[in-house]
C-alpha cells in the first residue's frame, strides 16, 4: 500500500523535505505568475468586448427591425457556393414581408452542439420570445466576472424584460492549495429572480 502524502514527507530524510519545501515555494510564486496571466486575458477580452460592442448592437438592431441593412451589408460571399445566394435572395411567392428575423435566438441555440441538448419543448415557447443575449465584463478592480443577459419581448410567461446570471471567477490562486488547477473556471454563479406569471 503506498504511503499518504504527509506519511511520505514525514519519512523523507530531512535535506529532501527541505528541497521539497523549496519546490513548493517554487510552485506557489508559479502560481502567482499564472493568476497574472489569466487576469491579463480576462482584461484583453474587456477590450476587445467594447471593440465588438457596436457590431453586437447592431445584430441586435438587425434581429429586432429596427435597422435595415444597406444593399451591401447584405451581399455575403466568403465560403458561400455558387448559386446559394441566388436561392436565398429570391423573395418566395406570396409570403408576406417579415420584420426583423423572427426566433432567431432560438435557432442560433438549437445550432450550438452544447446549448441544443438543454433545450426542453417548454424551453422553445419562452426562447422565441428572445430579443437579444449580453454579456457583461466586470470592472477591472472589481473580482472577476461576467454576466449573461437575456433580454425578452414583452410575453406571456414573466414580467421582467431581462434575465441575468452572473459568473463568478477566481482572480487570485488558492494559498492553501497552489497544486489545484489555475485555469480558469466558475466558482459561483448568481440568478436574478424571475417573477413568474400566472
């Protein structure tokens, strides 16, 4: 049966446990260097976040009908076939003329590999009510974080125009464990509350 972590060191010579001390010291200024490194991305994606921002905006305006795209704007070639745009440009015969592009959330999540598998029957009625998704970066002072947004039209399942959750980060490592895993990860999340209609 080999021997636990604190029986192995308490049966090392004492040179190694000072070697081995010195490898933990070692590991833990690492640690500190790999905590600056994550927290110098997350301060790069807060920058590139308000570089994407107004292209995000403007889907959203897009999406929603309230602005409509110039001739070129709409001409899409890069890894379209020969003829595809064609057939989508061709108006079909008889459809009424459409605002916007309705559900369009909802498809884009039922696209996305990890989101499609969540997504319930009851999950679908509430998602075509989607207008727009948002993510939000904390400050730069404040912990790491991000939120979620999700904005609705007006519907029949809640009153509030806007679910959030937050996500919380590690913005330091553990002192008492720098062995553990520094990647980034979720270390918390926050809801707001819904409030349901009848």
């Amino acid at each position: 049966m080999p021997p636990t972590q604190a029986g192995y060191l308490q049966s090392l010579p004492q040179g190694v446990k000072r070697r081995v001390n010195a490898l933990r010291n070692l590991q833990a200024e690492y640690a500190q260097i790999e905590a600056e490194f994550y927290k110098g991305i997350y301060h790069l994606e807060l920058k590139y976040a308000a570089f994407s921002q107004p292209l995000f905006d403007k889907r959203s305006d897009i999406i929603n009908a309230v602005y409509e795209p110039t001739e070129d704007e709409c001409q899409w070639a890069v890894g379209v076939q020969e003829g595809v745009c064609e057939a989508m440009e061709r108006e079909p015969e008889g459809k009424p003329h459409i605002n916007g592009i309705p559900h369009f959330w909802l498809t884009a999540f039922k696209n996305i590999k990890v989101l499609c598998k969540l997504i319930r029957e009851n999950d679908e009625l509430v998602l075509e009510h989607l207008k727009d998704v948002n993510i939000k970066f904390s400050g730069v002072e404040e912990p790491m974080s991000f939120t979620v947004e999700l904005v609705f039209k007006s519907n029949e399942y809640f009153f509030i125009e806007v679910l959030t959750k937050t996500y919380l980060m590690p913005s330091h490592p553990d002192d008492s464990d720098p062995f553990s895993s520094r990647v980034p990860e979720i270390i918390g999340s926050t809801g707001c509350a819904i409030d349901w209609k009848e």
